[in-house]
C-alpha cells in the first residue's frame, strides 16, 4: 500500500512538474519580441507574427516529448544498424571518381587563388570553398551518406604519403576530437570574421598551410588517427553523414567498397564518444548562431561601433559559442544530477552529443539554404573564367542568379528544418537517456535538456525572421 501510494505520489508531482514546464515554455514563446534579421524579407512580409511560428515549434516538440515519455519506454536505437551490406564495384569505382574530383577541387582553389589575388566575383575559388565544400558536401551526406570519406582530398594525400607510418590510437585516445574542434573553429572564423574571407589569395594560403597541417600530423600519427585528430572536415562529414539511411564503407580492392541500408538517425547513437566530441558539435550550433546574430538589427544596435571590428567578431564568435556549451553543460548537469548513482555532468554530455547534431544540421540548412540555391548557381559563371582572367570558357560568364524561391517559401522550409532537427534531437535523446538512466528518472533527466531544445529552436526562428 505504501510504495502504491508512494507511486501514485510520484506520478502526481511528475504530471505537475511536466504541465508546469510546458506553460513556463509556451509563456516564454508567446512573449513578443524584437524579430531579428536574417536575409529572407522581414518580419512584415511574413503571413503571420514570428512568435506565432515560435508557440507551434514549441508545441511540436514538446508534444513530441509528451508522446515519447509515455509511449517509448524501451530504447531502440542504441544498437545501431546492422552490420554488413552488400560489395559494390559501382562503389570502388564511385570513390575513385570522387578521389579525383576531390584532389581537382582543391588543386583549383590553390591555383585560382594563386594567379587571381583578388576578390573578383568570377574566381571559382570563393563558391567551391564556401558553398560546395562547407554546405552542398555535408547537405548531400545528410541524405547519402558520408561519401566525404572518398573525396577528401586531405585523406588521400596523407594516405599515399603516410602509408607506412604506424597508427597512434593512443594519441586520438588522449586528445580525441579536440584539435579538430579548434581546426573547425579556425575555418569558421576566417569564414565570419575575417576581412579577407572572399580575397581568393587568402584562400589559397589557407588551403596550403591546412594541407601542410593534417600531413604533418599524419606523419606523427599515422594517417587514419592524423585524420580523426586535425581534420575538422572528416569529423564533421561523419556526424552528419549517420544521420542518412545509407552507411557508405570505402575500401580500394575491387568490391572491397560496401553500401548499406540502416535507417534515419541509427548511425549516430553508434558514434564513438572521442574525447571533446560534445565541443565539436557546441562549435556547429554556436558558429552558425553567431552568424545569425551578428547580421540582425538587433546586433547592429547593440554593437554599432565595434562590430565589424576583427577582435570583437573574434570574441563574439568564441563567446556565443562557449554560451551555448554553457547552456548543454548545465542541462548534462541536470540530468546527472536528477540520475543520481554516480553520474557526472561530463559524462552525460559525452553520451548526449550525439543528439545535438541533427540540430546543428538543422541550424545550417535553415540559416544557408538561399546561399546554396541562389549564390550556388555562381558556380556556372566562375567554370568559364575559373582564374578571373576575363574569360568565357563555355559560354555561361555572364550567368545571372535565378531566384526562383519566394521569401515565404523559403520561410517556411527553413521553419519545417529548424523542427525536424529538434525533433530528431528530442528522439535520440529519451532513447538515449531510457538506456542510461533508470526507467523511473530517465524522462526526468530530460526536462533541462528539453528546455535547452525549445530555447535554441526559438532562437533559431527568431534570427531567421528579420
């Protein structure tokens, strides 16, 4: 009768505590507030006021939580795909296609930057760099899988010189990810705050000295660990690559390459937790939320003296994104401390990474949707002069941009994939959390990580709606 009562108690106060979130959430989104800017139209032009986007997102997902909490009670993801898949010579074939493509694409970034110098609009170095390399590779490995395995060009240059070199597992077990995440960070600061980010010279440099970088290491570590420690590329290609239904495994050998099917999402509960894995992904959520912020109104207001200065974008940059570690670190704590039994905040956010990184695809797909189908199409005009010489090469110099998405249509793309990625995020979490955590605590350990969710889809759409 006790431990009935007892029950019953508990399941009082968990209503409770769960109705009162969701009125403390949908209080907060319902809150007016200054719509902030970010390139698609205004606020004006949307058919209805941002905070009314912001309540239904809310509800989405926690509605989502709700239904989970009470109709998932066994995980299921934790386990992965199954193992295995098909050879596939078309593969082997594919990927070295891919190995040459990858090679020539950074071999015309160097020589484009070298003999150009400037920032001319034609130079193909800009768009492959900025929108091809950093956004349509990882969109298309959302969907394919991480075919970035064949085409970087970084792994196939220190493979075929570091091919005798011994593999340092000891060293990716004591740093992990971590130099990745600061090589990351680098590549997001010259994208965002640097002056020079569009000269195609600057480029060109930067493509030499990461080159020199990720073989030196690759020397040191091997060629496998010297990827898995510097080369921010191949980490970031693999997370968003297990989001995709189909598992690619490179091999050289005839029919050594094999192409799986395993579902939406089951990659990622199966990534290894390196070391300063939670970082990388913070660094994809904060990096693009500086992006956001630094270009609305909102911004210009606060900082109008100083915002274009390089050591105030530096320091923005660092600290919107050390703000959002901050906000995944205290809901890791939360969690470990509502889990009891010896678990600890560092613990938790090494478990949970994963469940971040559908959000921080989200967070990029939204924020660059109209750089990859609009200025993408420069890629047609710089192919004719690909050194900024003045050239017509195959008749597409003069190309102009075709927009032919309306503001309110992207609108409401960018709104269904802020949603999707945070339900996703909200999924893999409870089933994450129902495998580490006792049946009774696990759906309260992720209150504060719920919280956590709500708030970075808000922000999101906000930044997204000036």
């Amino acid at each position: 009768m006790a431990a009935a009562a007892s029950r019953h108690r508990w399941g009082r106060r968990a209503r409770l505590i769960r109705r009162s979130i969701v009125a403390a959430m949908l209080v907060v989104l319902a809150t007016p507030g200054t719509a902030l800017a970010h390139g698609i139209g205004g606020r004006a032009d949307l058919p209805v006021p941002v905070s009314y986007f912001a309540v239904g997102a809310g509800i989405v997902i926690v509605a989502t939580f709700v239904m989970l909490s009470t109709m998932w009670t066994e995980p299921r993801l934790q386990a992965g795909p199954a193992t295995g898949g098909r050879p596939s010579r078309r593969m082997t074939r594919l990927g070295s296609v891919l190995r040459g493509v990858g090679l020539a694409g950074l071999l015309a970034v160097v020589v484009a930057g070298l003999l150009d110098g400037t920032s001319g609009t034609r130079n193909v170095a800009p768009v492959l760099v900025f929108v091809y390399f950093w956004l349509v590779v990882p969109f298309v490995a959302a969907v394919a899988g991480d075919w970035w395995q064949w085409m970087n060009p970084w792994a196939t240059i220190s493979h075929r010189l570091n091919r005798t070199r011994p593999e340092r597992e000891d060293l990716v077990a004591r740093w992990g990810v971590w130099p990745a995440t600061a090589a990351f960070l680098a590549f997001t600061w010259l994208e965002l705050v640097s002056p020079d980010a569009s000269d195609p010279r600057t480029l060109a440099i930067a493509a030499i000295v990461y080159t020199a970088v990720v073989l030196a290491v690759g020397y040191v570590a091997g060629p496998r660990s010297g990827l898995r420690l510097i080369e921010a590329f191949h980490t970031y290609n693999g997370l968003i690559g297990s989001i995709a239904p189909l598992d690619l495994a490179p091999g050289d050998a005839p029919e050594a390459s094999r192409i799986s099917r395993r579902g939406w999402l089951r990659g990622l509960p199966v990534v290894p937790e390196w070391r300063g894995l939670w970082a990388f992904v913070v660094a994809m959520i904060g990096t693009v939320t500086y992006d956001g912020l630094s270009s609305t109104e909102l911004w210009r207001d606060l900082f109008p003296d100083v915002r274009r200065e390089v050591w105030f974008g530096t320091l923005a940059l660092l600290g919107v994104t050390a703000l959002v570690g901050a906000l995944y670190w205290l809901a890791s704590w939360s969690a470990a401390r509502i889990a009891g039994t010896g678990s600890t905040a560092s613990r938790v956010a090494a478990r949970f990474a994963h469940t971040l990184v559908p959000i921080g695809l989200a967070y990029a797909v939204a924020h660059y949707l109209t750089l990859v189908l609009f200025e993408g199409q420069l890629l047609f005009a710089a192919v004719s002069d690909p050194f900024g010489q003045g050239w017509d090469l195959f008749g597409t110099a003069d190309w102009s941009v075709n927009f032919f998405l309306s503001p309110e249509a992207v609108w409401y793309v960018q709104v269904a994939t802020i949603v999707a990625g945070h339900v996703a995020g909200v999924v893999l979490a409870h089933d994450r959390a129902l495998a580490d955590f006792d049946t009774e605590v696990a759906v309260r350990t992720q209150y504060a990580m719920l919280a956590l969710m709500v708030a970075l889809t808000s922000l999101g759409l906000f930044i997204l709606a000036g």
